[in-house]
C-alpha cells in the first residue's frame, strides 16, 4: 500500500483568492490524480497530474481555473483559482502505480474547502 | 464511454443482518475492479482490487466477488463500526478510473 499526506486538511478561504493543496506520496507513483468530492457525491476527476509536463485535464476543467504541478514522482500540488462558493468542496489526492503491487489506486484524507 | 453503477443508493441494516451491495459495469478493456471504504470527512480507504470473472476476496466481513457485468459486495454479520459509503471503481485499458455513486451503509446495533 502507500501513505498518501494532504494538506491542509480544511481551510476556509475568501472568495476571490486561491488555494495550493498539497500531496506528498511516501514512494515513486508513475500516475497522481487530483479528484473533487461535493458532499454526499461520488468522486469526479479534475486532472491527471503528469511528471514533466503538463496536466491532462477533464471535460469542465481548465487549467487557468485548477493549475496542477508534479515536480517529481512524489508529489503534486492542485491550486483552486480565484475561488467562488460553488469550489466549497473536498478535493483529493491519489496515487497509483506498480510499486504498489496491482492497479489499485490509493488516497490521501481529503481537503475539506469551503469558500466564503 | 464507461459506466460503473451501485445499487441501492443507501442500505440500512441491523447489527448480524448478512446483506450485498451490488457494482455492475461497463468498462472497455477492464483492468481492475476496486471496492473502497468512505468514512465522513475522510478519503476513500483501499479495499480490494479483483482483476477477473470469478475471482473473490476476503477480508474479516466482508467478501467480494466479480463476473464479467458485475461485482457485489457481501457484508456477513455486519456490526455498527461497518457503518460507512462503500465506493466501487473500474480502471479501463487506459488506466482511467471510474467510480460509481457509492452505496451509504447504516449498521445499527
């Protein structure tokens, strides 16, 4: 398995301003996401965060809103961009790849965010 | 496009009641089935990866088992602390994951 840290665990932020999270996994990871859970949701994917270049984003996501950086095979940070209530969210970090042993994707504990 | 889909949306069962959660699936070129756990305000915790039909695995309560359109979950005995959102996710050939709505478990003593 892995030990995937988030931080912060929880901010309050004014809207307007933004955000960096970030994830620090305790091995090398060939793949880290970057998800984003409303409450009482399943989970949604933001980006694939990919070391060396840029992000690889889904549909209604955009990096000027959710700039994501992977400066090496351990860590990511995810920005929440001039934020808005409606980015009230929990966003999370995961991590995959063969060191873990199988294609099991693993999880940090969660940003809590809201925007007020 | 790839659909991963849990049913019942939330279950409620007595402490002892045996129940199953089902995950059925669409998903181009399957690579691993994955169940997770979500306590609130916590990130989803790895349970079990199934890579095949007919593959089960184990652990403590709870068994899961996969075909080739659907995994359940099977919660034996279920006690109060098995209380949470179980998360079902299907990685394709590509390797993107795809998670279902997850189903809310209230064990009641």
């Amino acid at each position: 398995s892995a030990v995937i840290s988030q931080k912060p665990s929880r901010d309050i932020c004014q809207r307007g301003t933004s955000l960096t999270i970030q994830c620090q996994v305790d091995s090398q990871v060939t793949m880290m996401f970057w998800y984003r859970q409303q409450p009482g949701q399943s989970l949604t994917l933001i980006a694939t965060a990919n070391q060396g270049s840029e992000a690889t984003y889904e549909s209604g996501f955009v990096i000027d809103k959710f700039p994501i950086s992977r400066p090496n095979l351990t860590f990511s940070t995810l920005t929440v961009s001039n934020m808005s209530p409606e980015d009230s969210s929990i966003y999370l970090c995961s991590a995959s790849g063969p060191s873990f042993g199988g294609a099991e994707a693993f999880f940090g504990q969660g940003t809590r965010l809201t925007v007020v | 496009e790839d659909q991963v889909t849990q049913s019942p949306e939330a279950l409620r069962l007595q402490e002892g009641e045996s129940s199953s959660l089902n995950c059925s699936y669409t998903v181009s070129g399957l690579r691993g089935l994955f169940w997770y756990r979500q306590d609130p305000g916590k990130g989803p915790e790895f349970l079990f990866t199934l890579y095949s039909a007919g593959e089960e695995k184990e652990k403590e309560r709870l068994k899961a088992t996969l075909t080739k359109k659907e995994s359940f979950l099977h919660i034996t005995a279920p006690k109060p602390e098995d209380s949470a959102t179980y998360l079902c996710a299907a990685t394709n050939a590509g390797n993107m994951l795809t998670f279902g709505g997850g189903t809310r478990l209230m064990v009641k003593p």
